[in-house]
C-alpha cells in the first residue's frame, strides 16, 4: 500500500474540543428526565450524574496514559490490537461501523432533522434532512482534519454557549427552588440498587464518547502531551456542563416534573423565557446534535483506516489522500453508513445494543494498561493515571457492572448486540485468512 505522509496539524485545543464534542450531543437535553424517571429525589439524581461524571474522569485517565504509551493513529483500535490480538481490535472497529458509531450518528442526525424542521418550517422528510446533513460533512472531513477539526470546534463552542444560556436563564428567570429532602425515595433494598442500575445507563450513554478522541492521535503534533490534557481538561469540562443541566432541571421542573416531560431543556427555557425560550433551545438542541455528527464524522474513520492498513479491510479504505492526508474512502464509507441507516430508520432498535458492546470493549481498553505498564509500553515521558493500579480496576469493575444492569435490564437487546459482536469473528478469519494468501 502507498505511503502518503499523515498531516499533524491538531493541537491541544483541538483535542479538548474533540473530547468535548464527542461526548455533548443531543442526550444531554433528554437524557435527565430518564434518570428522574428511575429514581426521584435531587440526592439520588444527581448523585447518579456525579458518579457517571466520576467514572468519565477515571476513563479519561486511564485514556490518557495509554495514548502517551502508544500515541499511534486509530487510538482504542491500537490499545487493543497490540494488548490482545488483532482479533479482539478488528471486533471493536466491526461493531464500531455497524452499531456504536454509525447507529448512534444516524439517530443524532434525525434528531437534528426534526429540531431542524421545527425551527425552520422545512418539509423535508427527517430521513432527507439528516441524509444531507451527513453527506455535506462527509465532504467537509474529506478536506482533511485540520477543516474537519476547525468545523467541530466552533460548533462545541457554539453548544456550550447553547447550555450556558439555559443554565443561566433558568437560574435567573426559571423560578423554582430544590428540596434537598428525602435523600432516598424507598427504602435501602434490592429495589433501589436496580433503580440505580437502570439509571446509570443512560448516564453511562450521555457520559460516552471520550476515547474517539484517541482516534486521530496519529493527526496531532504532539499526540502524547496535547491528547492526554486534552482529555482530562474535556472530560471536566463535560461534568460541570452536565450538572449545571440537572441542578437547573432539577430547580425549575422539580423531580416529579423532569420525570414526567420527556424535553426537559424546552420546559425549562418555556417556564424562563416563553415560546421563544423554548425555540432558542431548539436552535441550541440542533447545533449540538451537528456537533457531534461533526466529531464521530472526522473521528472513527481513522479506525476503518487503521484495519485496512493492517490487512483487515480493503485496500482503499486504508489509502489517505495525497493533497489533504485524509482517509477519504474510510470517511465516505461511514458517511453513506449512517446515511442507509438514518433512511432505514432501524436506529433506535440499534441504540438499544450500544452500550452493552461499548463498555466490554471499554473494560478491555482499560485493563491493556495493566499490560502496559508491565511491558513499560512508551518512548518518552509517560503520563501515568492517578491511583492506578486501584482506580484502573474501578473502572474495570464499574464498566463489567454496566454492561451487567443492561444484561438484566433488557437481556434482549443486549443478546442482539452482543450477536452482532460475535459475527465480526468470522469475517475477521476470512479477512486474516485473505491477507495470508497476497
């Protein structure tokens, strides 16, 4: 395969901006009232997103040392081809392209459609909207990651000044108050843990998406240093945001009304500022939902990139322009794969799978540091995780204790996902088996 020369161009900003981006999508606004749906009082609430936040941060760690041990392109991929076997990493980019990535991508990109009608007036079909979307910055990432990344940053920027309005409206204007009493809305039993449990599923889903920052590792100038502040910084910056929402949901609607309105942010800008409160977060709603496509748009494409280099894609998925350094058949590729997936309209079902799959390969992620640090993996100065080997093995622990909630929670789905997991086995034989006979 050609050598072209992989353009480092990202900095520091841009990798706090990719953290950033990659976790605040469109769940931020929705997501509060599922939590208050599961447990309902302010202590457990927002004990629920503080732990979600803390978990983060450990993840964000942990992701940090291991991007200065193996500051590589195609980031998890890499952690888990060089901890494990290609296998176990070819897995990972499979449900990648078929479930966590693109499903995800193409249930924000109609999220953003239908905000999108709503704020214009267009007749679009959401599918048609969405299709667009994904396409125009399909293109956009074909450019190269410097206009892709320049892209997501200022529309981060644009959606956190979107949550920073409506904290501050619903703050000053939203009226309501927060009634720190009862702590606990039953009694202390099996039934409040599996309140917790669910409830930490979609907190566990808001709080995902740090590690596809490590995805472009390969596109930054200094991909140790600048990588690992940028995901603690990003990280943090998420868990103030995230919890600004929810004391200013929980202040204005109290937990019986965040637990009965399925728009949360849209209650709280009409019960601060009217009908027009509620169309400017809808305008904020749709420039997160951009954001993030723009994010998972320049980001995962590096990872099909990755296994076509490593024999395990096609050819031309692992090729990189020559004028702009961009894996520009790879970013097609996911750009028509959540455009099918947005027309077919099976997204919700496959959000269903996403993050039972996602938090095994999260655990196994984390536990490649164990290895690591072992081996002592890393040229150079190494950021080392805070508390390791104990906080590693907390998240190790919290992440198996997830995808267990999901199991007992909706053992279907979870099946489901976990059947798509495993069918990534046979084609990574064939492909490794074809790559043996070139």
């Amino acid at each position: 395969m050609e050598e072209t020369k992989v353009r480092r161009r990202l900095g520091v900003f841009d990798a706090t901006m990719l953290v950033m981006g990659g976790i605040v999508g469109s769940g931020i606004f929705m997501n509060p009232s599922v939590v208050a749906s599961q447990v309902h009082t302010p202590f457990l609430i927002l004990g629920v997103w503080v732990a979600g936040g803390a978990l983060a941060l450990l993840g964000a760690f942990i992701w940090a040392e291991l991007a200065t041990r193996l500051p590589g392109a195609g980031g998890q991929y890499l952690y888990l081809r060089e901890a494990y076997h290609p296998a176990v990493a070819f897995v990972y980019g499979w449900v990648l392209l078929l479930v966590t990535q693109t499903g995800g991508m193409a249930a924000v990109a109609v999220t953003f459609a239908r905000y999108y009608r709503e704020i214009s007036g267009a007749t679009w079909s959401d599918s048609a909207i969405a299709a667009a979307v994904l396409l125009g910055l399909t293109a956009v990432n074909c450019l190269g990651a410097r206009a892709g990344s320049n892209v997501q940053s200022a529309l981060m920027l644009l959606k956190m000044g979107a949550i920073a309005a409506m904290v501050v409206a619903g703050m000053v204007w939203g009226g309501g108050t927060i009634h720190p009493l009862p702590l606990v809305d039953r009694p202390v039993s099996l039934g409040l843990l599996g309140a917790l449990g669910a409830a930490a599923i979609p907190v566990a889903f808001a709080y995902g998406g740090w590690q596809t920052s490590t995805f472009v590792a390969g596109e930054m100038r200094h991909p140790g240093r600048d990588l690992s502040r940028g995901l603690v910084a990003g990280v943090t910056g998420v868990v103030v945001l995230y919890l600004a929402v929810n004391v200013v949901c929980l202040k204005v609607l109290g937990p019986d009304g965040l637990a009965a309105t399925r728009t949360p942010a849209t209650a709280v800008m009409r019960a601060a500022m009217g009908e027009r409160g509620a169309w400017w977060i809808a305008m904020g709603i749709a420039i997160s939902a951009l954001g993030f496509l723009s994010q998972g748009m320049l980001t995962a494409p590096r990872v099909y990139n990755a296994m076509a280099r490593d024999g395990l894609f096609f050819a031309s998925v692992g090729r990189l322009n020559p004028r702009t350094g961009a894996p520009v058949t790879a970013i097609v590729l996911q750009g028509i794969a959540a455009t099918a997936i947005a027309f077919s309209g099976k997204y919700e079902q496959i959000l269903n799978y996403e993050v039972s799959v996602d938090f095994i390969a999260f655990a196994l992620a984390a536990g490649a540091l164990f290895l690591f640090r072992r081996q002592q993996r890393g040229d150079g100065p190494v950021y080392r995780a805070p508390g390791h080997p104990y906080t590693t093995a907390l998240f190790v622990a919290a992440c198996v204790g997830i995808v267990a909630s999901t199991v007992v929670t909706d053992p279907l789905n979870s099946a489901r996902g976990w059947g798509i997991m495993l069918t990534g086995v046979p084609v990574y034989w064939y492909w490794s088996r074809r790559r043996k006979t070139r």
